[in-house]
C-alpha cells in the first residue's frame, strides 16, 4: 500500500472462503454501509467507523465504492488517474495492495473514481464479477484489519461486491420518511438474496440524524421498530450534531475536527456497541 512517497505493505491473513457465497471464517470484519437512498449519513458513517477503529489502535481498511468518492475526499485520497483507483481493481485486476494510500486518519483507504460508474455495463453480474472483492478480501496476502465499505446507493454491480464480501450490512437510516423508504427497500434487497446465501444476511439499522426535539425523530424511531426486528436495530441513535455535519466540509473525520463532540462520541459509542455484538473485532 502506498503513501504519499509510494510505499508499498502487505499484510497475511488465513483464508477460509468455501465457495463463492459460503460464510467463511478469517481474522477481519468486513462492514458495507449502505441504504438505497442518498443523504441518510452513508459516508459520514463509514468516515467515523474507519476513523474511531484507528483511534483505538489498529488500521482499518476503507474501500471507496461510491463514482462520487467522498469518502476518498475527505481522507485526502484522489488520485487522477482511474486505474489507480477501485476501478482499476475491477477493471484491469490491480490489487487492493496497490491502491490502497495511507490517510492522515492512520486508515488505509482505496479510493473511488467517477469512472466505477461505468462498471455495469462493462463487466455485468455474473458470479464471478459480484464476488470479485470477496475473493480479494480473504486472499491469504489480504489485510489483516478490520474492512469497511462505503456503497453507493444503488444495488448495482458495486453494492453487489459489497454485500457478497461482508460480514454485516450496516444501514443507516436518517430520522426522515424517504430514508426509511430507503432501507425498507434495502431489507426486500437483503431478503431477495437469502436464497442465493442460503441464509439471513447480518444486518443492523442505525438511525442517524436523530434529534428527540423533532416530532418526525420519534415517529421515524417508532416506525423502524414496527419495520424491522428488534434485534437487527441498534441501541446507539447518532444525532444532530454541528461539528459532526461541518466536519466534512474540513476534510476531517469527527475524531480530529472536534473529538469531545457529541458526534464523536455517539460513533465511539457506536464501535463499543459493534464490539460487543462481535461484528468489529
């Protein structure tokens, strides 16, 4: 992986993968974060989990799988060229060893490029295209450390890659009624794919944005109970938070732009509660 002077590390982990959809044992957690609405706090998520992992001593992986890379932004990763990028994983077989950069974050990120949103029509959904990143991901050279994705929100090509390598589908759902619509449809998607696993995709809904102060808050968290199962819904609410909306725009995840935040802490809180339940290890 590389730097900003171009130095390369590779890391071993064992690899267990079974079949192209079997669920497989190995040493990382891989989360997707995503919902099929734009808005809801994706990438602010995925920022914050990357980030918070690394403030707690180990060095995540973030994989950019959004055309619109803001994630790769506000890590301060954009290279030029689209082949040094995710796109060139898909489509020229670079590994992620050498695209993935080291952020000022301590996360290694392998950035997006608008030229992913061409994939589709490329390389089409077959298995072995859709489960391209999995395969990559439990390679015996892969990373060691704990995964997490930003999806775009559409079920295409990319998200599918996403969902056949995780271990956790991870959707936030904004305290607003589109976001809601949003993951009602990502949970039809889910369930669509059981029989293809051959059983329940993990999943866990976090509602984001919250702010008790807003009638629409609480109907929107009463609505998510009633939509989903209990267990699959996260006890951590992250709120409303100015620091936590500005911190993007500084380039900055929350831990650096404010760290005594509420925003910081709901998503330290968050990673405790992902601990606790195994998904991030």
């Amino acid at each position: 992986m590389r730097d900003g002077v171009g130095s390369r590390e590779h890391a071993t982990a064992a690899s267990g993968d079974r079949g192209p959809f079997a669920v497989s044992s190995h040493p990382m957690t891989i989360v997707a974060v995503f919902n099929q609405k734009g808005g809801v706090g994706k990438t602010t998520t995925a920022l914050n989990l990357l980030a918070g992992i690394a403030q707690r001593g180990q060095r995540p992986l973030g994989i950019d799988l959004d055309p619109q890379a803001h994630l790769s932004h506000v890590f301060g990763v954009q290279p030029r060229l689209a082949d040094d990028t995710m796109f060139g994983f898909f489509a020229r077989q670079r590994p992620l060893a050498e695209i993935g950069a080291i952020s000022q974050s301590g996360v290694v990120i392998c950035p997006a490029h608008m030229e992913l949103a061409k994939l589709d029509a490329m390389l089409g959904k077959g298995v072995n295209v859709v489960t391209r990143l999995r395969h990559a991901l439990r390679a015996p050279d892969a990373v060691p450390g704990p995964v997490v994705i930003d999806c775009c929100p559409l079920l295409n090509v990319l998200s599918l890659n996403a969902i056949f390598a995780c271990d956790l589908v991870l959707i936030p759902v904004s305290a607003d009624y589109l976001a809601l619509q949003g993951a009602k449809e990502v949970e039809r998607a889910l369930n669509a794919l059981e029989p293809v696993f051959k059983q329940r995709l993990p999943r866990r809904y976090l509602i984001t944005r919250f702010d008790m102060r807003r009638r629409m808050s609480a109907e929107v968290m009463q609505e998510v109970g009633k939509s989903f199962r209990s267990e699959e819904v996260l006890v951590t609410r992250i709120r409303e938070n100015v620091k936590l909306a500005e911190s993007p725009a500084a380039g900055l995840d929350v831990f650096r732009h404010a760290p005594d935040s509420r925003g910081a802490h709901d998503y330290s809180t968050l990673i405790d509660e992902l601990v606790g339940a195994g998904y991030i290890r």
